[in-house]
C-alpha cells in the first residue's frame, strides 16, 4: 500500500482569507468553484477540514482565561475572537 496524502486546512482562517480575497464572505456552503480547482490541482487523497466541527463551551471557558496571554499580539482582541481549540469538541455539527 502506497502512501496517503492528506492536506489539512484550518477552517476558519481558510474562509476569512477566502472572503477578503472575494471581498464578500465565504462559508462551506459558497466556497468558489475554482478554489476547489485549486485544491484538487494539489493532487492530494483527502482534505480534513480542522476546526469544522462545533467547540465546546466548556473549552471556548478555558480559553478565555488567557486572553490576557494574547492582547500582547493582538492588541484588539475581543472575547469573540477567542473560540477556543478545535480539537474541543463539543458536536458534531458544522460550527456556524
């Protein structure tokens, strides 16, 4: 058996660089027709998708306590901005 070549994208800074370069927002539902020709132009065997499912309030709690740790490099940081890892999971849903 061959090797498998997976390509990971983080989701959410994947959609937010996608809408400034369309200069409308982008989601899952809109991805451009040839952004997904750009990706099949990788020849890679399968996409995983890193953040895409919903997160877990219970780790989005964890991470707002060290906001104070982040405002140091980015100044403007919001509590909304902290939407805490993806690897907390907390459903299998696609997060909004």
């Amino acid at each position: 058996m061959g090797k498998f070549l997976i390509y990971e994208i983080n989701t959410r800074v994947w959609l937010n660089t996608l809408s400034r370069r369309y200069k409308k927002p982008i989601t899952l539902a809109n991805v451009p027709d040839e952004v997904a020709r750009e990706l099949g132009a990788l020849g890679v065997d399968s996409i995983w998708l890193m953040g895409v499912w919903a997160r877990s309030p219970l780790g989005i709690a964890g991470a707002l306590r060290y906001k104070h740790e982040y405002v140091g490099a980015l100044p403007d940081l919001t509590d909304s901005d902290i939407i805490g890892s993806a690897y907390a999971i907390g459903d299998y849903t696609v997060a909004a």
